[in-house]
C-alpha cells in the first residue's frame, strides 16, 4: 500500500461501498466470539489475520461468512458500527452510505430487529458523535432466491423510512442481476429506496449491463470489468458512478496487483468513479490507503483524487443542501494546477 500524503489525509470524502461486516476487524472478532460464546479455529487475532490471504472472491467470502457469526447481539451490532464510523471520521470521511447484509444473520436465527436496530442505533447519531452523517443500504445475497429477497423486503417494511437503498452482493458468477428484478422494483416502488449492485468485479460486461438494464441502478458497485466501448459510453452519458474498490480487487485477485488496476483508465475515460474501501478489515486498507494506493501504483495526481472524492459526494444519496455543503468545504482544498500533473 501507498503512504497517505497529508493531501489525502486532508481530503474529505464520501464513502459509498463499503460493508459493515466487512469492517470486523481481528481484534473485535475474538472479543465479540468470547463475549457470546463464539469459538474462532485460530488461536488468536495475528493468526486469524495471516488467513487473509485470498485466490478469488469466494475464498474471502469464506472467511466473511465465517467471521459473522460472532454476532449475535443487537449490542454487537452496534459496536461493529461505531467502531468502523469512528475509523472513518479519522480518515476525513464527511459521509458513508454502508451495506448491511441481513440475510446472513436471520438464517443464523439472528432477529431482523436485533441487526437493524443495533446499527441504525449507531448510524443516525454518527454525526453527533463522530460528526459524519451515515445512510443505511440493505443488502440482498445473490446466491438465494429472488422469493428470499421479496420476504426480506416485507420484512423490512417497520424500518422502511430509516434505510436509503437496495443493494446487490455475494458470488456473482451464475447469479446474474436479472435474477432481482422484481425486488428491485419493489425496492423502488414500495420502499421508496435508491438501488445499487455488485456489477463487474467477477462478472463480465454483460453483468453490468444488466445491473443498469434489469436493475435500472442509480450506481453500479465495482464496475470495473466495464471496458467495452460501447458499455463505456453508456456509463459515461448516464453519469452512473461506479464505486471502485481499488484494494479489494487487488486482493480477490481481481487484479494481480495494483499497477494492473484499470480506476486511471476508467477515470482518464470520463466515467464517474468513486474509491472506497469494501471491507477494509479483511483487505488491508481503509479509504485513505485506497487513495494512496491508486497514487502510488498509478501516478494519479492530486487534482485526479480530488476530483474522485467530488465525484463520492455527487453520486452519494444525500440531499441537495449537505452535498452543496460538502462540495463547498471540497473547494477549499482543490489543488493548485501544478498538482493537476500526474
């Protein structure tokens, strides 16, 4: 990973991709295992850690699975939240849109209203406490059936008005987004949610073009297998963000190592791409490393990464008047020409 030049560190950002379980980090999985009763098979935090060594996606996703089962709580819920919050007000995040998954929880006989409750306990008085402002995206697997995921909007119906969006994750291979359809409109329709999707990380291009054509999202997730011209353009013409995971592509072998990433072509193209950390926990760099990271590898200048955290802003969920807000507080640190060089 790159170092985080005080630029960065300055910066303020939107965080648009990032999963609330995929924050746990070692420390927290063992003391959330040992306060209800979860054995680990490591024999501690450092041994759990050299496990995050990853092939593909499926193989983190093994150990993702694996490390949700300590929760149990809506307590833990809670301090999984605050603890990844905490972290990004030090990073200069003004505001995050996170996943939550409940799917893995219920089907561990978790309560909806244990996962729920505990996290938007902690989301809706973030600004107050870290003073960043937090908007909730619902998670659906895509490895379960659409009838899973039409049950799990019903009910989620008593917390409607406390969630900002749909979103789509897990395996992506042979679970193509027209698979969601109906929940998705339903999401839109009966909810009143933005919606989003896991497009491009695994799949091809065919898989993003179905996330804006079946799905009609307002963001694609990932993204970055869009490089066709014609997919390009479309992205392109649309304004769709894409929220880059520089990082995690890295480590799920996405890409076999950060020169080979593709966010400066995509950027230098004129899409709209954001950068975000996924689960930070799991591959080692919270947003700030991910900024450094695409820096260093890359040569992407200072004006390049301003203008990918305006673009987070923009593409974020949030109100005409905070985005103006943060947009403004954005200008005072744009960099002075000479830096637009890369």
């Amino acid at each position: 990973m790159g170092n985080v030049s005080e630029f960065i560190a300055a910066l303020p950002k939107a965080e648009l991709h990032m999963h609330l379980e995929g924050s746990l980090e070692p420390e927290m999985l063992f003391a959330l295992g040992a306060r209800n009763g979860v054995k680990l098979p490591y024999a501690s935090a450092d041994a759990l850690r050299a496990a995050y060594r990853f092939e593909n996606l499926q193989g983190f996703l093994d150990l993702y699975y694996l490390g949700v089962t300590v929760l149990q709580t809506a307590r833990d819920f809670y301090d999984m939240t605050d603890a990844y919050l905490a972290r990004a007000a030090q990073e200069n995040v003004r505001h995050a849109e996170v996943f939550i998954g409940p799917q893995g929880h219920t089907r561990r006989g978790i309560a909806l209203a244990s996962v729920m409750d505990g996290i938007l306990a902690a989301t809706e008085t973030s600004g107050e406490r870290h003073g960043l402002t937090c908007g909730v995206i619902v998670g659906l697997q895509r490895q379960w059936s659409e009838a899973d995921a039409l049950t799990l909007l019903r009910d989620l119906m008593p917390w409607r008005d406390r969630v900002i969006g749909l979103g789509l994750g897990g395996p992506e291979i042979g679970n193509p987004p027209h698979k969601f359809t109906r929940a998705f409109e339903t999401a839109r329709t009966d909810c009143g949610w933005h919606t989003v999707a896991h497009a491009g990380e695994e799949g091809g291009p065919d898989y993003v073009r179905d996330a804006l054509h079946s799905l009609k999202v307002d963001r694609v997730d990932h993204g970055v297998r869009c490089e066709e011209p014609d997919l390009m353009a479309e992205l392109q013409d649309r304004g769709t963000p894409l929220t880059v995971c520089p990082c995690s592509n890295c480590a799920t072998q996405v890409f076999a190592a950060m020169g080979a990433h593709n966010i400066r072509r995509l950027h230098e193209a004129g899409l709209c791409v954001t950068v975000n950390s996924d689960d930070p926990a799991y591959f080692g760099g919270y947003i700030n490393e991910n900024y450094a990271a695409i820096q260093g590898a890359l040569g992407l200048s200072d004006m390049d990464l301003w203008q990918m955290a305006r673009n987070g802003f923009t593409g974020s969920f949030a109100d005409d008047a905070r985005k103006a807000a943060w947009l403004e507080e954005l200008e005072a640190v744009r960099p002075a020409p000479s830096a637009a060089v890369g």
